[in-house]
C-alpha cells in the first residue's frame, strides 16, 4: 500500500498535514496545513486510496473530528466535534467503507466508547463508556467481521484489555443490553443510568472510589 504520514506545525497553531510516498518522492495530499484549528493527536488511516485524518479539535471543545480526502480536497465525515464532550485516546478504523472512532469520554471518568458514521451522522456504537474504567492507549481493530478494542484498563494495575461488540460490527437493529460496570467501582456512576453505590459519612467518591471527605472529591 500507499506509506501516509499525518504531522502538525510546530507553533502554537498546530494545524495538520498529511504527506504520501509516490514511489520516489514525499509529497503533499491536500493542501497544506488544512485544519482550521488547532489539532492534537492528529494521525491518519487509510481505506483503499482514501485517507482519513482523526483528532481532537481544540476549536470545537477537544472533542473528536474526523476527515477524508475526496482525490481533491479534504472534508469532514459528519460534523466537526461530533462527540459529546472532549474525547482522548482516539483510534480510528474503517470496515467497508464504514469509519470506526473508538476513544475515551471524559464525560464517563476516561471510560471507552466507539462511535460509528452511518452515511449521515455519528451514532454511539453499544454503550457510551463501557470500560470498567478508564481506558488508555485505545486501538481499535476489525477481523473476521467482529469489532475489537483494545486499551490499557486503569483499575486493573493499567494492564492490557481487549473486548469485542457481540458477535458483529453491529447490524442496524442490533440491541445490546446494558450490563453495569461496577468491578472496580464502589461507588458513582455504573454507565447504566444507576449507580455502583454511595460513600458513608465523611467520605466521598472518586472515580469509583470512597476517599476522606477533603483528600478527593469527584462524584458523589
């Protein structure tokens, strides 16, 4: 395949440039410094002849922003900022044509979530932060036609784990239940509307955990 490679300006604007290899020479796809604002973790995945630029937008709230290029110019794939608040830890796939971003919401406690374009707008793959925690180093990946997503899970000492979305890349009308995710949580927010419980008397909760009122101080 075609070598890509996605950098931004080294000042504080720091908007993005994707170059490919034409068998002799490096040479600019797109104008450029195309991004409008400025980009962080801005990398590239290539479907076929078409790449795709994914980071987060500082210009639209650090949430997440997806491009590709159309064989001219560069477009967005949905809306600028699509996520619902700032996201990190991005990791885009595409599977027949259809675009995976997989990426930590800081609205669920840095827990994991996959997003996918279908031909219109982004919509919540599964559920929004099903990790048991927050998740770094995310990467997502498709094989055989099952969705995989691998990340570094924080309240297991920031080992190594890998989940896939049931049994497909999720057909429309696919339902998934909600399952709680309370393993490493003993109090806040179960990413199911409910909670993994609450903090005695003079403590509170902290990402999922009971600390002396004073010493944390997230959720209650």
């Amino acid at each position: 395949g075609v070598p890509y490679v996605a950098f931004t300006t080294s000042d504080y604007t720091a908007k993005g440039t994707v170059m490919k290899y034409n068998g002799s020479a490096w040479e600019n796809v797109g104008p450029a410094q195309f991004t409008t604002m400025t980009s962080f973790t801005f990398r590239v995945e290539a479907y076929g002849d078409t790449p795709y630029v994914y980071y987060i937008d500082e210009g639209n709230g650090y949430r997440a922003t997806v491009m590709k290029y159309n064989g001219s110019s560069w477009g967005l794939v949905g809306s600028a900022g699509f996520t619902s608040g700032e996201a990190t830890n991005l990791s885009l796939t595409i599977n027949d044509g259809t675009p995976y971003l997989a990426f930590a919401a800081n609205s669920n406690y840095g827990r994991a979530t996959v997003m996918r374009y279908n031909g219109s707008t982004w919509e919540v793959l599964g559920l929004s932060g099903f990790s048991t925690s927050e998740a770094t180093s995310i990467n997502i990946s498709v094989d055989g036609g099952i969705l995989y997503v691998g990340f570094s899970d924080y309240y297991n000492s920031s080992k190594a784990t890998v989940m896939k979305f049931g049994t497909s890349t999720g057909a429309p009308g696919e339902v998934c239940s909600c399952q709680p995710q309370c393993t490493y949580s003993e109090c806040g927010d179960d990413t199911c509307g409910g909670s993994c419980g609450t903090c005695e008397e003079g403590m509170v909760c902290d990402y999922g955990e009971c600390v002396p009122e004073g010493g944390g101080g997230g959720q209650t």
